[in-house]
C-alpha cells in the first residue's frame, strides 16, 4: 500500500514538474508582470495611469516583430498572431510612441484558450497627454496586412499597389515585411460575391510564403462559396496523395494555407493563399502546353484564343507558352476532336493521347469528390511533349469548391453551396475523356478503375486517412480562433453548414464507391458461361444480383438448374475462361 502511494506522489509530482516546464516561459513572463513584451495592469493601477489624459481615437502606430500590427478600424481591434504548438506566449508588441499597458485577465494563465475562443483583451496606449484604448485578439493564424497606396481595385484590369507584411508564426523565416504589391479581383462568378476574391503580385520580389513555393505571383482565394472553408484545402491535399502514389511525374497540383486578411485596416476573415498552377509548378520543358478549361462548352476553330469570341469569355486559356499563336493551339484540338466531337475510330486512339494511369486517377478523384463542375471545366491541361514529338495529356484540378456533398446552385442565401445527401450515390461526375473510352471499351476500362479504386482504398483513401486530413484542417480553424471569426465577419449563408456533413459524406461515398466500381466491372463483363465452376452449391445457388431479383424469381422461382444458369451467365464472374452460349 505504502510502495502505491508512493508512485501516485511520484506520478503527480512529475506531472506538476512537466507542467511547470511546458509554462515556463509563460509563468516567467506572468511573474515579470509582461506579456508579448507589454506590462500587465490591474484595472485600478490604469486608472491611476488616465488620471489627466484625454482619449485620443485615432490609429496610433504599433507594431508586431517590428511589423506594423494588423488593425481593423471597425471594430478597433488590434490582431497578433500565435504559434499554437507552442504554450508560451510569443513575439513583442511595442507603439512608436508611447508605453503599452495589457489590462490584467484570467484568460493570460490560458494562452490556447485565449486563442481558440477569440478572447478580447484590452490594451491601452498611454502617452504624455493623451491615451487610446484597443482591443486585442491573439490569433492561431498567419496573417497577411495589406496597406493600400491608392483605390481599391474595381476590376480584374485594374489593380491597386500597396505594401503587404506576412506574419507567420510557424515559419518565422516566411514573414515578409513591406513588400511592395500589386494587387486585383479575380475570379468569374466570385466576382460578384461580397467577400472578393484576389490576384496578388509581390512586385520585384520572389518570397517564399507559408511555407510553399518562392514566387511573386499568388491568389487570395475568399472561400465564399466554401462552406465549412474546407472543400478547397481538403480535395487539394487529397489529389496530391493520389498523385503522388502514382508514376506519373509533376502532376501533384496546387497547395492552399489558411492566413487571415487585412486590407487597409479592415479586417476581411480567412482566406486561401494558394499557389498559381504554371509552368514553374508542374515543370514543364519549352516543348509542352498548358491549357486552362474555363467552360463546358465545346470550342469551334474560331474559339481557340485567349480573347473573347461570340461576345463570350474564352473556352480555355493557354497558359503557357505566352504567345497566342494557332500552333500552340494544336495539341488541344486533337483532345477536344477526339473526345468532345465524336472523331475517336478506337479505344486505341484514345489511350494514344492520354497519360491513362493519370487519366484514371482524375476519373476516380472527380467521382471521390463527386466534383461535378470539375470534369472538363476547372481543370488544367497539361500536353506533354514526348520524345516522338506525340503529345501526352495529363490533367490537374482548380477550384475545387463545389465538392464533397456540396454542389454549386444558384441561389444567393445559401453562398450558391448547400448540402446535398443525394449526391452521395451520384454517378454523373464521370471525365469526358474516361467516359469516352469506357464506351469504346467497357470491360478494360471498368476493371482499371477497379483495381485502382481498390488500391487507393487500401492507402490514401482509407476512411481513417480522410478522417485525418479532415481533423487536422478542422482542427486547425477553430483552435487558431478564425474559424468562428470569419463567420462572424460573413455571416451571410453559415447557417446552411454544419461541419459534420462532409464526414457524413465520406461515409457514404467510400461505400458507394467501393460497390459501384465493382458492379461497373461486373456489368461490363458479357453474358458468358464461365467454365471449370461448380455451381451446384447452395451458396452459389443462392448468390445473384439484387438488381435482377424480381426478374429471377418470376423465371426461375421452381427450376433450380435454370436458376443456376442464370447465374453462370450474369452472376459474379469467375477469372476463368469464358464460353459463350451457342458456342
């Protein structure tokens, strides 16, 4: 009894020490009176501090790691971002003028707390004469502060040129501090959308952020029509797991990472900083093209350009090489002729063109996702050069919001996005390409996709490794606090959303799938009479298509051996050699 005791005290006093060590530098800080480099102040010692000074509301000059600190003016607050994988608190905060005071609050003792609550903290600016009174929110997110040397822009033409700093908590070396920057609406549809979408362009400049790629050129993707904020980042990471299992070199895609922005002391909630799809990110050679999809509508010989045609926008873009020239269109057309126009002779023909094994991938990837506006529009086309001078199509998927139970619909109060259980048991998200050949060729395509599926069921598309992306991303949101932040900044369609919808699709479509692929294979497969099988077990007997039920019942409810007929030529098939009947 005594030795138990002992190893309860022992236990709990390694606990205490452990806990002690985590908070040191936040326990150090708390005994030193300060917190981000700030004094902490008890009410009454702050009132002593006023006594005499006139409130002066104007936006004082205060700075983050010598950046100037994200403010919104609305709402007069004052934003620092935090590492949420550290306990202690980080950073200094410090006024060109004046001396800073943080007023005392329990949630000081909490620093994830603070965070993932969106706590509201007072901070006072005292000067000689005059004070200013702000409010403070600490934040799990990095941040992005945008401020503008002249008018917003009004058009994806007409940009505005400002300076930004990035703040990154997790990545100190990616912070950015008055970078000069070009920035302007982008987007279609999201143009109209209240929360606007952003080209941004780091004039002279090649930074890397967030840890992604080194580039000048970036998108603030407003994730509007987002719901959750979770359909872009999710089905991103996704495809780049698929891709990356497969060999097929440079077809991973695009990365997205959270930040919050602030454009001219507004604060305008969580965005999508992503990375643009070019030449530099699938590394393509002087030889190859890049298409990008922009409709469904299939394009005539004058339609090939990057102007606008029949008083339209242009149905695809090329995005590289530069020049607009009829040549660079040429490896497209051959796409288009043979799967949009009825020109393909032979499934042969077909395969000619495609890189298949990424052909397949994107097939089962839309399907997964049941990414309906992604099957031939929002998607990038890369023709790749081989060393016959034939080219090689391979595709990569953009704007990926109407996603996973969440299709696109045209109705304002909801975001143009709502849930939709019923699309789990979808089909129509079929590629134009792999649906072409899969006519052609039922059987082989049907059983690629099988075995494929199959494999992806076994490794990155485990219901457990979905889970994970997905806990990990949701986690992300509501611990940093910006989750419920950007709801409260755009309020407008949240209450169409609720995070557990897309676990209740995934759910669901892992099992559809797994059944429809294999019947698809089982479908395609002809009328034989498999050979070398014993069908007289009753389970064998008793084993058909729930499909045909009723049909099997009304011909062969008192013949068994009819019945065991039947299921020789259209029950689950055997891998043995077929005979058809009559042969």
């Amino acid at each position: 009894m005594k030795s138990t005791s002992k190893k309860i005290i022992i236990i709990l006093l390694s606990v205490s020490f452990l806990t002690i060590f985590l908070n040191y530098n936040t326990i150090t800080e708390k005994i030193a009176n300060r917190i981000v480099g700030i004094k902490i102040s008890s009410a009454e010692k702050i009132e002593v501090l006023l006594k005499g000074k006139n409130p002066e509301l104007i936006s004082a000059e205060i700075f983050f790691n010598d950046k100037q600190a994200a403010y919104d003016k609305e709402s007069n607050t004052i934003y620092i971002p935090q590492n949420l994988d550290k306990n202690s608190w980080q950073g200094k905060l410090k006024a060109k003028s004046g001396q800073l005071y943080l007023l005392d609050d329990d949630f000081l003792a909490s620093k994830s707390d603070a965070v993932s609550s969106g706590h509201i903290f007072q901070l006072y600016l005292i000067g000689e004469n005059t004070y200013n009174v702000y409010n403070l929110i600490f934040t799990g997110m990095p941040i992005m502060n945008i401020r503008l040397s002249d008018k917003k822009p009004q058009n994806e033409e007409i940009g505005a040129e400002g300076a930004l700093d990035v703040v990154d908590p997790y990545r100190l070396e990616d912070s950015i501090k008055n970078i000069p920057c070009t920035y302007a609406l982008r987007g279609a549809s999201a143009k109209s959308y209240e929360k606007s979408s952003y080209k941004l362009k780091l004039n002279n400049h090649k930074k890397s952020l967030l840890g992604m790629r080194k580039d000048d050129d970036w998108i603030l993707n407003a994730l509007y029509d987002d719901s959750g904020l979770i359909h872009n980042k999710l089905s991103y990471a996704v495809w780049r797991e698929i891709a990356k299992s497969n060999n097929v070199k440079n077809d991973e895609g695009t990365t997205q990472e959270y930040i919050e922005l602030f454009i001219d002391d507004e604060y305008l909630g969580v965005y999508g900083l992503t990375e643009r799809i070019d030449a530099k990110e699938l590394s393509l050679t002087d030889r190859d093209f890049l298409y990008k999809c922009r409709s469904t509508r299939i394009p005539e010989e004058h339609n090939y350009t990057n102007e606008m045609t029949d008083n339209m926008s242009p149905i695809f873009i090329l995005k590289y090489p530069k020049e607009d020239s009829h040549e660079n269109w040429e490896p497209l057309k051959a796409w288009v002729n043979l799967f949009c126009k009825d020109e393909l002779t032979s499934y042969e023909e077909g395969t000619v063109l495609l890189n298949m094994e990424n052909a397949i991938d994107y097939n089962l990837f839309c399907l997964l996702i049941c990414g309906t506006d992604n099957m031939r529009k929002n998607i990038y086309f890369i023709a790749e050069c081989q060393e016959d001078g034939a080219f090689s199509f391979k595709k990569v998927p953009w704007d990926l919001n109407a996603t996973w139970g969440n299709p696109w619909i045209e109705d304002p109060e909801c975001n143009f996005s709502k849930y939709n259980p019923k699309l789990i048991e979808e089909v129509d998200a079929w590629c134009t390409d792999i649906d072409i050949l899969y006519y052609y060729n039922e059987v082989e395509v049907s059983k690629i996709l099988l075995d494929r599926w199959q494999e992806l069921r076994q490794t990155v598309l485990t219901k457990e490794r979905l889970y994970e992306i997905l806990n990990e991303q949701f986690g992300y949101l509501h611990l940093s606090g910006a989750y419920h932040r950007n709801y409260e900044r755009w309020p407008h369609g949240a209450e169409y959303w609720k995070d557990e919808f897309i676990y209740q699709y995934i759910d669901g479509r892992l099992n559809f799938l797994d059944n429809y692929f294999e019947q698809l294979y089982f479908d395609s497969l002809e009328p034989d009479i498999y050979m070398g099988t014993d069908y007289t077990e009753e389970f064998n007997a008793k084993y058909y298509w729930q499909t045909n039920k009723e049909t099997l019942e009304e011909l062969y409810s008192y013949d068994k051996a009819l019945l065991l007929e039947h299921y020789a030529l259209y029950g689950k098939p055997f891998e043995l050699e077929a005979k058809k009947p009559g042969t």
